[in-house]
C-alpha cells in the first residue's frame, strides 16, 4: 500500500506543480471598475484571456469604468494602456483591450503593435458590431467571451484578407472537403468499369454526311439601366474611432460604437 501511494503522488506531483507554476504566471487582464461582472465571471474570463493570449502572444485585456473623469472612450483607453503597460511580449507590447464606458455609454478596441497589425481598424469594426447587441442587452460576459474569441481568431488569420470570408468558416471547409472527397470517389468509380470508345463517329459517313441548313436571326438589343443606392449606414450604434496614438507615443488601431 505504502509503495502504492508513493507511486500515484510521484505521478501527480509533476501535475501539481504545472499547475501552480500556470496559476503564478497567468496575469491580471481584466480590469472591471464599473463593476459589471461578479468574482466567478471575472476569474473565467482572466483564464479564457491567458490562454488565448498566449497562443496570440497578445495581450487580451478588458477594461470596464464609470469613467468619473468624463474623458472620451478613446482617451480612456489611451491613457489605460500607457499607466499599465500592457503587452505580452514586453511593457508596452502587443495588446488588444476593449474598453466599456459607461459614462458615455460607447465601447473601444484598440489593438497595440501585434495587435493593431492584426486587429486594423476594419476588424475592429467587425468585432464591435458583433459584440454590441449583447453589451447593450446586459449581457457582459457573453460579450467579452465573444470578444476574446473573435480577437483570437482574426490574429490567426495573414492581415489585409477578410477574416468574415466563408472559405475561413471551419462548416464550408468540412462540406467542401467531403464534396470533393465525394466527387474524387465517383470519378474513380466510374472509370473502374471501362471506357465507353462508341460514339457517334463510329457509324457515321463523313463522305455522304454535311450540313443541310443553317439560319441565324437577329431579334433585338435591350440595355436596362439601374441607380446603386450606396449604403452609408455602419448599424450598430455606428463603428468609427480609427486609431490613433496614445500620448505616450504608442500608435494604436481602433473602432468606437455605442451601445
């Protein structure tokens, strides 16, 4: 019994070591000074943050503030980055943060170095607009999750390629790849059974054969022209913001949205 207990503790130790030395190195990435979410929440969201981040080597920060001093959202977010240095790789690093206002009722993500590369102004957009009916509605974790998620996969995804695009939509790639699967298979199966080398030729007279009539006829050109409407409404409470630089001298994308 003895050399039994020995054996499964030399076993989990190993285990419980990896996971206090994870605990010690995952960081403190969401800041919720408005209070909108409770201690549970918070920590699954710093866990969910750490691990994505890591594999982004970006920071996934959340902050939320009553903003008391009644700055703008961008400026809120600016001077958050440059008093807390975020950045996975070194102080002021790479960084993605979404900033709540709720003095101004407006949402901010910005994406430092890695991740203004990463997350341009145009993403960001996509990634406000996707959060912002569940940030108005209350429902602040499912916002924030959605948020980290959606971060993560744009950041693996080359910059300047749509991120929306279908052929990224893991349900497209499966169908096509069992479609093609599927028509591979049938090709193969249907040459399995020989070639057919009759055809028409075969009993055909080329010397008696030929053309009996021919007749085109013209009938008539129509031209229809229709007015492209442009569509100059972004939804949403509005995406806008585009980035900037903080006044510590760090250059920043960005997208602004009510909510």
């Amino acid at each position: 019994m003895a050399a039994l207990i020995l054996f499964v503790i030399t076993l989990v130790s190993p285990l419980i070591t990896m996971s206090v030395a994870s605990a010690a190195d995952s960081k403190n990435l969401i800041y919720d000074k408005a209070n909108l979410l409770n201690e549970q929440e918070k920590s699954e969201l710093n866990a969910m943050a750490n691990e994505y981040g890591a594999e982004r080597q970006t920071d996934f920060v959340i902050y939320t503030s009553n903003n008391e001093e009644q700055k703008s959202e961008i400026l809120l977010t600016e001077d958050f980055y440059d008093d807390q240095g975020f950045g996975y790789d070194k102080a002021h690093g790479n960084a993605v943060i979404l900033t709540i206002d709720m003095y101004n009722r407006k949402m901010y993500l910005a994406g430092f170095y890695k991740g203004k590369e990463y997350i341009d102004n145009g993403r960001a957009d996509k990634i406000t607009a996707k959060i912002a009916p569940d940030v108005t509605d209350g429902n602040y974790k499912l916002a924030f999750e959605k948020y980290i998620k959606l971060s993560y996969e744009y950041m693996g995804i080359r910059p300047g390629v749509n991120p929306d695009n279908i052929l990224f939509n893991i349900w497209f790639q499966l169908i096509a790849s069992v479609a093609i699967g599927g028509v591979v298979v049938g090709v193969m199966a249907y040459r399995s059974g020989g070639r057919v080398t009759v055809n028409r030729a075969t009993y055909e007279d080329s010397s008696t054969s030929s053309v009996v009539d021919r007749q085109d006829r013209y009938i008539r050109t129509t031209v229809t022209k229709r007015k492209i409407e442009k569509n100059n409404n972004n939804g949403g409470g509005g995406g806008g913001g585009g980035g900037g630089t903080t006044r510590g001298g760090h250059s920043h994308s960005g997208s602004s949205r009510s909510f």
